[in-house]
C-alpha cells in the first residue's frame, strides 16, 4: 500500500512506530478477537457477515497491522484495501456503523485496561481516532450521515 505524509494527515509523525509501541502483532489479534466475539452476538451485525468468522477476523487483523505501520500481508494477499469498495455490498446505515463502533472500543478498552499493557494515552487516542473517522466513512446508506460523528 503506497501512502504519502498527507493520506496519514496529523499521525504521520507518530505512525512509523505506533505498531511497536502498541506491542505488535498480539495487540492486534486481542484487538480484532475481542471485536468479532461481540460481533457473533449481535442481532444486527452478524447476519451481514458469513457463517465463518474466521476468515473475516483475519482479513481485518491483517489489514490493521498493516494500516498501523506492520507487515504488509494484507496487501499481498488482497491487493489495495479499497474499503469503501468492498463494503458496497453491505448496507451499512448510521445504525450498523454505531454498533460496529461499539463493539471495536469495547475490544478496545478491555485489551487497555488489561495488565501489562502501558499503552499511553496519545496512542489510544490515536486509535479511537482513527476507529471513529474510518467507519464514519464506511457509511454508505441513509443520506448525510457522514457529516455526523
Ligand atoms: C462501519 C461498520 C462496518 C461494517 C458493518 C463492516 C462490515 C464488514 C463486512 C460484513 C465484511 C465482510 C466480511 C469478510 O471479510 O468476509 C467486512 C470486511 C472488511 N472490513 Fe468491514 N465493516 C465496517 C467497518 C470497517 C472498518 C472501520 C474497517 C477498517 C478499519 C473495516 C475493515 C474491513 C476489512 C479489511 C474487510 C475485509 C476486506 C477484504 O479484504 O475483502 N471494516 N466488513
């Protein structure tokens, strides 16, 4: 994936090593865990992902630490994200996009309560940050909901 200082906006400075800071590649796998566990509770969520959630939990476990300064797996296994592409075929209303929101910080603040994880606060933010705007911008059905946050 080709980024440039201007498509990282106000994180770049910080992002080249956000991926260490934030423990690696475990940070990522608890982080994505703890999200589909809710995920395969929710009435909402769940039908609009396959029987399967294996291969979803991995595609967006690969796609964060790569987005977070790790690996690049996920580019060569899937190409370019694309996000907003790739999720036209589902009908993500302000209502999904809050759920799914939830549950991601939720996840969140489980792994940053956890002992042994000094994650400082810029970083979490950091983090919450980008959660927020990004599926913001997965918005695709219900009008201008993008203005909101
Ligand atoms: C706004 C609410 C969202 C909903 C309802 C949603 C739903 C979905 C669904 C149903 C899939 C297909 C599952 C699969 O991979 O088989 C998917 C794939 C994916 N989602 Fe989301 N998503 C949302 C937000 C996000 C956000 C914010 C990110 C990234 C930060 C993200 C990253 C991905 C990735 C990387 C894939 C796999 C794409 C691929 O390689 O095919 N999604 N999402």
């Amino acid at each position: 994936m080709w980024h440039t200082p201007e498509s990282f906006g106000k994180h770049w400075l910080t992002m080249t090593s956000i991926y260490e800071r934030l423990g690696g590649e475990e940070f990522f796998i608890e982080l994505v865990r703890g999200f589909y566990s809710r995920v395969s509770d929710d009435p909402v969520l769940r039908p609009m992902y396959p029987s399967d959630l294996g291969p979803a939990e991995r595609r967006l476990r690969l796609f964060l630490v790569q987005y977070f300064g790790g690996p690049n797996t996920y580019d060569q296994e899937r190409g370019h994200p694309r996000l907003r592409l790739r999720h036209m075929d589902f009908v993500i209303d302000q209502r999904a996009r809050d759920i799914w929101l939830s549950h991601m910080l939720a996840s969140l603040d489980d792994l940053l309560s956890g002992e042994g994880r000094p994650t400082s606060a810029e970083d979490a933010e950091i983090l919450r940050d980008y959660l927020r705007d990004t599926s913001q911008f997965l918005v695709n059905h219900g009008g201008l909901s993008i203005l909101q946050r």
